[in-house]
C-alpha cells in the first residue's frame, strides 16, 4: 500500500555535548540525505539542546533538512515552537520540520519544572499544542490568536511570522489515542521501528488511516516516517513497497555507517519505489476556487502554482493597496513559460486575469477575486549589454536597476520609490526623479520582446513591428506580456536629494507659489509634493522631496531655494547621493498585503492655477481624500513629439493623484477638479468608468489604440485593466465625458 510520497531517508544524529553533531549532519548532506534530526532530551545535561543545534546547523549546511525527533513538548511552550519555527523556517530557506513528541520521562520533566501528565492528559495537551502551532503559523490570517484550552492558553496571540514552506507537523505516536490524534491532525508519524517492528508499523497504518477518514482526511496527506537502524535493503523494501513508508530515518552517529547506507541501500529502494508525481494534500485541493482547471497546469509550471490552500498564498494575493483572492497564481521564470500560463489562462475565458510585475502598484488591477494572475516576479534579470544599454525582465524591481547601475555611473528615471515593479511602469509612463532631465521611463525603451495574447513571441522597436512598439509605450497593459526591456540609461553621477517640510497653513497659494518655482526652475530639478487634510487642533504642513540632477551642492542650493521658499519652511535635510540611494528610501522587501478596494484618482495638468488650488484646498477639506500628491514633469518629458508613443498627453507640467477611503466620494470630489486637467496619468487611477480611456489618450491616439487591439488582441485577453475594447465603436470625441 502506498501513500503518493516521495522517498525520502534521513539520519538521526545523538546531539553529545562530547561530540560533534555538526560535522555528522554536515556529511549527512555530503552523502545525499534528504533529512537530518536529533534526539530531544532537555532534561539530559549530557546533550546539546536540540533547538540550539538544529539553528548552528542550518547555518553550516545548504540543503539538508531539519527536525528535532522528537521535539518534548512538555517542556517547549507551544506558541513560542511556533515562532522559533518560523524563524528558523525562514533562516534556512525552508528547511525545518516539526516532529513532536508528547513525553517520556516524566520524572525528568517534572525536575525541570514540567508539568507531570497520565496518558490520556499527554494526548489531549499533545493535541492543543498541535492547535496552537498551526494556529500561530497560519499568518495569512490577519486577526490574533485566541485559545483557551485545557492545558494552553493563548489569549491574543499575534500570528507570523508567515514561514517559508509549510511546516509539516509529524508526532512521535505508538499507543491507538496518539495514532487517532495523528489521523485527525498530523501531516506525518514518525516512530520507531525497534519499538514498533512490521506489525506494530501495519496496525499503526491502519488505526490512523480510519481516523483521518473519519476527520473527512485524505490518508495520504499524512507521510510515515520510521527510524530505523542500519538494515538491507531488501529488509526495508516491505516498508516502502506494502507498508507506504516515505522516510527511513538512520539512527547513527557513525559516519562510516551512513556511507554504507547511502551508498548501498539506498540506490536500491529508490529504484524499487520509482517516481512519484507531486500532488497537493486533500486541505490544499478543498480549497480551490471553482471554474480552474487545476490539474490541467502545464508541466513547465507545475512546481511555480500557488492555490489558495498553500502557505505561499498569502504573500501573493493582494497588491500593495489591493485585497485579492485569486484562484490560481503562475510565476513563470522563462518566456517559454510566460507562454504556458497565457495558454492555461487563454482556456479559461471566463475569468479575470491579472499581470503583475514584480513591485507594488497603486490600481491594484494585477489582482482579483477567483482568477488566474500571471505574477512575473521571477523574470527579474538585469543585464548590462553594451555602452548605456541594458535588459531588464519586467518582474525586477527599481531598486535593484538603480543598484545595478550604480558602479557603472548610469541611472534610469523610473518612478519616486524603489520598490515599483519594471514591468507595469514602462509601459504605462514612468513618472520619475529625473523625468524634467531625462524623461520618461518608456523613451528610453529600445526593444521590447513581448508574448502577444495568441501566444507568439516577437521582438519589436522602431524597426520591427513599429506598430506595436508605438502602442506597449503608454498603453502596453492591453497589448500583451513584455518579458525583456531593453533600454538605453543615462549619465548620472550623485544628485541632490531634499526632503523638506513646508507650513501649508494657506494651501491653495502653497500650491501656486510652489507650482510656479517648479515650472522656473531648470530641468536638473524634479519635485513633488504631499500633503493630507487639516487635523483638528494641528499644524497642516505640506511634505516636499526633490532631486537635483548635479552634484555641484552650490548648483542644488541655489536650485532648491526657490522651491523651499514657496511657504514658511518647518524642516529640511538635503544630502548628496547617488541615485540608487534616493530609490532606497521608503523600500520594504515586505510582502505586499494590501486590504480591500483602494480608491485612487489621477490627472495631468499643466499649470496649478489659482483656481486649481482652491478647488484643491475644497478638495481636502471636503474628507474625501487622506493622500494628495503633485509630481512634477514637464521639460524633457513635452520635448518628445505626442504622437511618438500612445503616452501622448506630454504638455503637462504636473502629474496629481489622490486617495480616499470611499470611490464614490472620492469621484464626486475629483470631478469637480476634472476641467483643469488635461490628461491621466492611469497607474494611479482606480475608477474604471469608461471615460477614464478619453481622459488617459487623446481621440486621435484611442482611435489607433483601438485599432491595434483588433490587430494584435482581437479576443480582448488583455482586458482586466483599463480595456481597450477591439469591439467597441469609436470613441466621443466632442469632450470628455462627464461621469
């Protein structure tokens, strides 16, 4: 009888204070083990604690994995096993096992401050704690803790953090109580076969069998785990080929004997076992979302699927202000793959399909609820390919270009934080700290290689398929997936970077004089603007960052001065750096764990007029909006012919976004301001009414957008942004819509 595991042999290393069991687990990888474990005895002076050891040695080893054998849960509180086991999970890479024991010894535990339980209090503590571990470990849920058992009690535990891999939980179990507990809550057993022999390991197989089903489990969710001590192979190969056994641990502290297994038993019972295909346990299967075809995943991508149900899920759900829960997440690392997933998704029409690059994004339409999500976070590659030329796959992250091109004395413009994903900005603009100097992101694109929505891969510039090479540079997220960017970069040495903090007491002329200084001052400087609604009883103040594109520190005073002049000057610090410092500030490497629908709104405009900042300062007295923001473009940015890319809205001086906690009340507010503008900026736009598309492209510029799409996405796969519709008719072109 098999249970689908893979086979899989370890060692169980005696952790003797007198001894070396580092340099044994360190062999034990050497030789090819899949798994290394130590005895738990913390009432043994003569021992080193197991918890210490497995921590020293997965900082010596690279690959092996790791496991108490078993963990005395007596005297190891279970909610700080699980924090220690999400560290340590984390530290390693994945790496850690849980194998818990509910005690022996019990003299031992009690002289060291344990608590002495009877047989039937040891299994319902054993139990609990199994309870509390995954509850402490399950960080995808966002509330804390809250147990109250007979023996644990957890009254508000914060959960995380979230481990690396899911943490499989084996029991140590001989007596029908323990093996029932293990059917109805373990992902493993693990006893001994000494203890056990053949018959006790069958009669074990079947008491935790009939509990799992009778807990409504698969029983082949829970792996068997035997130690065992130095045997042949054909002695051994009952328990892997009738007894289901997927781990033989060796219980050894002879390096000699480990080779011995390794190089003789081993060969021999991986053969007979043969490959197993993965499969995901039955709590993983119970979790997916109607309407996907889950087996149907190519082979390419089966090992880079993320289901509801899988621990990775919920660092990849949400966007940056986003809650999401998608049915399926692919992350492909290869083109080849990119066209895989495009295929798997094309099958499934019906549902909503985000592309998502690797970094944080404001809309947050590269996530949804019950869909396919295409995350191309791993197609991250940075590659310096001639004189100022570089590749960059579209799921690297700002930060990490910036770095790249640092010794090399180059920087891109790309956005105002490091932690932007390439790919959804260099298509759709690229508002950066250079753009008065440089431009945008999407002028500096030579060459795109992009998987259309039929699945063909092309390569296209200015000469080859320039059609589609005018459309990804402003409008890219309806034409298809880009996989490699090719870029030219800028000559830029270290730069000046101001952060001040200015009295917005009288917003609306802040705004204008602030405007007005931004407008007169030379193409080196590039600023933007923060602010939030006035509080009861505060100073309202107005946070403003800007570069200065010299390293002349006399060339960035005198260029900062007009700007910090605007209003009353509360605070600043000015500091010459490289570029890649200023795209350091405000990055997390932290998952992004976005919560509902944001509510955001965008527009381009040319000049802050005094009857722009009124309507502004109504704006955020009205409590509609918590974050506005002006970025300043302009200067190179309106060099560039409108006409050359679909980013064709290029006679703006300034780019404004605001967020607010309702959509409703926040497009009740901004339409107000909407006959200022005179375009979008749509990465920070999350209303989706159809005149937003007049608003992001001139009518000239849709109606060829629209046409292209017929062309190059005729089925309209691409739609789950702000569509391009191949079947609409033409656009209105009287005046832009009023909602």
């Amino acid at each position: 009888m098999g249970y689908g595991h893979r086979l899989e042999f370890g060692t169980s290393i005696r952790p003797l204070a007198g001894g070396d069991p580092v340099a044994l687990a360190k062999r034990s990888e050497e030789l090819g083990f899949d798994l290394v474990t130590f005895p738990d005895h913390p009432y043994q002076p003569g021992f080193f604690d197991t918890w210490t050891v497995l921590a020293w040695v997965a900082g010596q080893t690279e690959r092996i994995r790791l496991a108490g054998n078993v963990l005395n849960l007596p005297l190891r509180d279970p909610a700080l096993l699980a924090r220690g086991a999400a560290s340590l999970d984390l530290l390693s890479g994945g790496r850690l096992e849980l194998a818990l024991g509910a005690g022996t010894s019990w003299d031992a535990i009690a002289a060291m401050g344990g608590r002495r339980l009877g047989p039937g209090e040891a299994v319902r503590a054993t139990e609990e704690a199994v309870d509390v571990i995954r509850g402490m470990l399950d960080a995808g849920q966002r509330t804390p803790l809250r147990y109250a058992g007979e023996h644990y009690r957890v009254p508000g535990g914060q959960r995380g953090p979230l481990p690396a891999h899911h943490i499989p939980i084996w029991l140590g179990a001989l007596g029908p109580r323990m093996l029932r507990l293990v059917g109805r809550k373990a992902d493993g057993w693990l006893p001994s076969l000494d203890r056990l022999g053949p018959d006790g390991i069958r009669e074990g197989n079947k008491i935790i069998d009939e509990a799992a089903v009778a807990a409504g489990r698969d029983p082949a969710d829970i792996r068997r785990i035997v130690n065992i001590g130095y045997r042949s192979a054909e002695e051994l190969l009952p328990l892997v080929l009738e007894d289901g056994v997927g781990t033989l641990i060796l219980a050894v502290d002879d390096p000699s004997t480990m080779e011995r297994f390794a190089d003789e038993v081993i060969p021999v019972l991986r053969a007979a076992a043969g490959p197993v295909g993965q499969t995901r346990p039955s709590w993983v299967r119970a979790r997916r979302r109607a309407g996907i075809d889950y087996d149907g995943v190519p082979a390419s991508l089966s090992g880079a699927v993320v289901e509801p149900g899988d621990i990775d899920f919920p660092r990849v759900r949400s966007t940056y202000l986003r809650g999401g829960s998608p049915g399926i997440v692919l992350r492909p690392r290869t083109t080849a793959e990119v066209v895989d997933a495009l295929a798997f998704a094309r099958r499934h029409p019906g549902l909503p399909l985000g592309i998502r690059s690797g970094g944080h994004g404001v809309s947050g339409r590269s996530t949804n609820d019950g869909g396919i999500v295409i995350s191309l976070a791993r197609l991250n590659h940075i590659e310096v390919v001639g004189d100022r030329r570089i590749r960059v796959g579209p799921g690297a992250r700002w930060i990490d270009v910036a770095r790249r091109l640092a010794p090399h004395g180059w920087a891109l413009t790309s956005g105002d934080y490091g932690g932007v994903g390439v790919g959804g900005l260099a298509t759709a603009g690229g508002i950066g700290w250079l753009a008065r100097k440089h431009g945008l992101t999407l002028d500096h694109l030579r060459s795109a290689e992009v998987v259309l929505a039929s699945g063909r891969v092309v390569r296209t510039s200015a000469a080859e398929d320039p059609d589609l090479f005018w459309a990804i540079r402003g409008a890219g997220a309806n034409f298809g997936i880009v996989t490699d960017f090719e870029f030219d970069v800028d000559e830029v040495g270290d730069v000046g970077w101001a952060q001040l903090v200015l009295d917005a007491s009288d917003p609306a002329g802040l705004l204008v004089r602030w405007g007005a200084a931004v407008e007169a001052a030379p193409r080196d400087l590039t600023a933007e603007l923060i602010m939030g609604p006035p509080r009861p009883g505060r100073p309202w103040y107005a946070q403003v960052m800007a570069v200065v594109a010299s390293a002349d520190p006399e060339t960035i005073v005198a260029q900062l001065r007009p700007v910090a002049a605007a209003g009353p000057l509360l605070q600043q610090q000015v500091v010459l750096t490289p570029y890649a410092g200023v795209m350091a500030n405000f990055v997390s490497d932290a998952d992004h764990d976005g919560h509902g629908e944001p509510a955001s709104r965008s527009g381009l405009i040319e000049h802050l007029t005094p009857e722009f900042a009124a309507g502004v300062e109504r704006l955020l007295r009205s409590g509609a909006v918590y974050f506005f923001q002006l970025r300043s473009v302009g200067g190179a940015v309106a060099d560039v012919d409108p006409g050359a890319t679909a980013y064709a809205n290029r006679s703006a001086n300034f780019q404004v976004t605001a967020l607010g906690v309702s959509q409703r009340r926040l497009n009740d507010a901004w339409d107000k301001l909407h006959p200022h503008f005179t375009g979008s900026y749509l990465n920070f736009d999350t209303d989706l009414r159809p005149e937003r598309l007049l608003d992001a492209w001139p009518p000239p510029t849709l109606e060829r957008l629209r046409a292209l799409k017929r062309r190059y996405d005729p089925d309209n796969v691409f739609r789950d942004n702000f569509n391009i519709d191949p079947l609409a008719g033409p656009p209105t072109f009287d005046s832009k819509l009023q909602p």
